[in-house]
C-alpha cells in the first residue's frame, strides 16, 4: 500500500477492545476516520458524529490492532505458481494480517534495490501493507555481503538469507556491524547444516519409527548460540527466526538477562503441532499407533518437535522472552509435496490458519489472550523498530489498521477456501476455534467474513 485514500467515518460498536500498546482490554467503540483512528471510548453515539458513519456493530467480538507478520513467503518474483504478491497478501488480509514483510528468497533473491523497487510496485495495490526484507548475502550464496545500505536506503526494513543460514561466521559478524549502523535487525536461520545432513524431521521416535533422518535441536541452538555471541561482540540487533527448541528459548533468556539486543520470534504451528503429526494422524495418539503415512505437509524447517519443545516455546511466548508469532508462511504448489517424505518441499502455508492455532493454547489458558495479541502487534512492531509502533496500537492519530475476530468461533480448515495459492497445511481437514471476522487497513475493509456479526449483519 502506498497512498492511502481518505475514508469516511466508520464506527465500530460493541466489541471488546484489546490494544496491548495502550493497556486497553474492555468492550468499547471505536472511531475511524480519514484513513485514521480518532478515539476508543465506551460509547460513541453515532449521531454525535458527522458525515453519516456506516457502524458496524461488534458485539461478541474482539477488537484489535491489525497483526503484523515479520515473516512472509510471498515467492515473487521467480515462483509465482506457489504464491504471489497478490494471492499473499489476499491471504494476510484473511488471516487477520494488515502488514506482512516479505523474505528474499525470490529468484532473482531481494539482493539490490531493483528487485526492490519491483516487489515493492507489485504490492502498492495489495490490500494489505507490504514490507521488503533484503538479503544478508548477495545472491543468497552466504559468500560476500550484499550492498546492505543500497538495500537499506531502497526501503527494506530488515536483512535475512532465511531459508538458509549464513555458515560464515566472519560475515554474519560483519553483516550485524552493518545493521547496527543502518538501525536495521539481522533476522537469523539457524540452523548448523553439518549437524543435520539430509535431515526431514526432529531427531527423536518418531523420526526412528518412520525411518527418516533427523535434525537434532542442537543443530538450531549451535547457530543460536553463535548468533547470540556475535550479537554481543557487535552490539548488532539480533533477531532469531522462528524458534522451535527448549533449549533455544532458554538460550534467549539468558541473553536477555545479560542485555543483549536480541529479538525472537515463534511460529504458530510450533506451538501446537508435534513432530507426531508426521505420522498422518493429525497429532490423535490413536491413529498415530497404526500404520503411518508420511503426511508431508508437515515437513517444515525448523521441524515440529517435541511436547516439551511446544511447552517451552508457549512459556516464552507468554513471559516475553520470544517477542513475537511470525508465520513463516511458506506456500508451495501441489507437486512439491504430493512425493514422498524425501522429496517433499519443507514449508506450511499458515497465513489463514494463523489465528485459529494459536487461539488454542489461548483456550486452554497457556497465553492470555491480551499477551497474545501483543506478541502479534507490538511484539513484531518492537523489533522492525520505531518507526512501527503507530502500527501496532489504537492510539488517536494511528493507521485504521484493525482485525475483528470471534475467538470461540469453531471452523474446519479447508484449504479449498484459502486465498492462497499455498493449500500445503496439515490442519486440513481439522477444527480450529477462532477466526477472523474482518480486517481493516487504514479504515478500508480489506476482508470481512458476514456470517461472524452477531447483530444485524453486521453493517
Ligand atoms: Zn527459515
């Protein structure tokens, strides 16, 4: 989104308001106008406002900041046939999502502002707002640096090589001096590849049972912890990708402790699937004891790993130790893992399921839903930097960028129905409770979802 039309009064009535930055959890309405947010009070009369404002009434719903994803696939240019700007972001906007960062992974990789400057032109008439992550390396090789300020000054909000790690040491440790100066984070893929040759799944029994190599923990939390010591020798901002181990959140906490400018971020399947999903059960214990069926959907870096490794990542959700939920939407065409376990494509399309995961340890009071929240809002808001609070809260004056949701609402997920091209999920087929009602970006409905207004359709 580029240029943001003025839009006329909206009031959003009856809802329960959650917006972490200001502290604010209690049902309210709330005003927009002008593409802006104008006040969040406990009742707006629509007759105290002028220019005839459509009301769209909230009762049963949450109200929120839109949802900021600091980890997209959107696979152009290079690979539209899995996902494009278009479709991505078509999904963010179902997903609740009003500001999604791309990663560089295209072909051409995001290495230089040319290939900035088009991702950027293909997103200014998406219906959600676009950021661009640069590369760490030029070309993705993890062999020189790429022109990090050229990338900088083209507009990227932050660098990664994600989808492989960078191996060389001496130049992530340069690539951090580098973002230090350009204020920008170092978004880290760890993994250590020599501990996990030709690995498809955690390291453990189940990996055993289905006879496929596995990827240790320690291969993630060996990159961490080098990460974590460059960080500190760099006083460069660190921040560590979808983080999947105990041991990694541990690491992190620690870090913190000691002040180190580390950031971290959870995805949402992390914190509900096990790698026993593998065995084509859906995670039922059950079926999981018959034969197994290799559900490729699962495969994913870094991989679904234990009960204990899901109980760590919530408790450091919830303490603040991870920052943030990013995706790691990562969409991938049929082909790619209609194949056998090996040569299936790693990766799950997780923009429209998003909500719906992680409302499930909400539900069952591992993370409150406010803390929740935040870890969607000020959280990924906190480590793109200041220039993105005012997307992250309903303070007066703010971007219109808001998500409605029913968080008991329960549906079946149906990839038929996705926006995205990327039907690659395991939660097919399975009930989620929680689902976006409508998402808002700069006061204009971008997505809305009818049946989900309780009281008079909604509008
Ligand atoms: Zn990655």
């Amino acid at each position: 989104m580029t240029t943001l039309p003025l839009t006329p009064p909206l009031l959003i009535t009856g809802g329960r308001v959650i917006d972490p930055a200001n502290g604010i959890d209690g049902v309210s309405d709330l005003l927009l106008a002008d593409g802006v947010v104008k006040g969040v009070r406990r009742s707006i009369p629509a007759d105290s406002i002028d220019g005839n404002p459509r009301v769209i009434r909230a009762d049963g719903l949450v109200a929120a900041p839109g949802f900021i994803d600091i980890h997209t696939h959107l696979r152009e240019p290079g690979f539209e046939y899995k996902e494009t700007i278009a479709t991505g972001a078509a999904a963010a906007a179902r997903g609740g999502f009003t500001t999604i960062c791309a990663m560089p992974n295209t072909e051409p990789p995001i290495d230089n502002a040319a290939v900035v400057d088009y991702v950027m032109n293909r997103a200014a008439t998406a219906p959600v707002r676009v950021q661009v992550i640069g590369c760490v390396t030029r070309n993705r090789a993890g062999r020189e640096l790429a022109d990090l300020e050229e990338l900088s000054a083209a507009g990227v909000v932050a660098f990664s090589d994600d989808g492989d790690p960078v191996r060389d040491s001496a130049l992530m440790r340069l690539a951090l001096t580098y973002g230090r100066d350009l204020g920008a984070p170092i978004s880290s893929h760890c993994q250590d590849d020599s501990l996990c040759p030709g690995g498809l799944m955690a390291e453990g029994w189940v990996s055993s049972r289905l006879g496929l190599p596995g990827i240790p923990a320690a291969a993630e939390e060996a990159m961490a912890a080098r990460d974590l010591a460059l960080a500190e020798l760099t006083g460069g901002r660190l921040h560590l990708a979808h983080l999947s181990s105990a041991g990694s959140v541990a690491m992190v906490r620690q870090a913190k402790d000691r002040g180190l400018p580390v950031t971290a971020e959870v995805c949402p399947h992390h914190l509900l699937l096990t790698d026993a999903w593998a065995l084509g059960g859906k995670g039922n214990p059950a079926v999981a004891a018959g034969p197994a069926s290799y559900d490729t959907d699962t495969k994913v870096y870094p991989p679904l790993r234990s009960a204990a490794d899901v109980a760590a990542c919530l408790a450091g959700l919830a303490d603040g130790t991870i920052d943030c939920v990013a995706t790691d939407h990562a969409p991938h065409e049929p082909a790619s893992k209609e194949c056998t376990y090996h040569d299936a494509a790693f990766g799950i399309s997780v923009l429209e399921t998003a909500l719906g995961t992680l409302m499930t340890p909400v539900h069952r009071g591992a993370v409150s839903l406010p803390a929740m929240i935040d870890r969607l809002t000020v959280g990924p808001a906190r480590v793109l930097g200041a220039a993105f609070t005012r997307y992250a809260s309903l303070s007066p004056g703010t971007p219109a960028d808001l998500v409605l949701f029913d968080p008991g609402a329960a549906w079946t997920v149906d990839v038929n129905q996705f926006a995205s091209l990327g039907r690659n999920t395991p939660l097919h087929g399975v009930e989620l409770r929680g689902r976006v009602a409508a998402t808002l970006v700069g006061g204009n409905v971008v997505f809305e979802e009818p049946a989900l207004f309780r009281s008079g359709g909604g509008r």
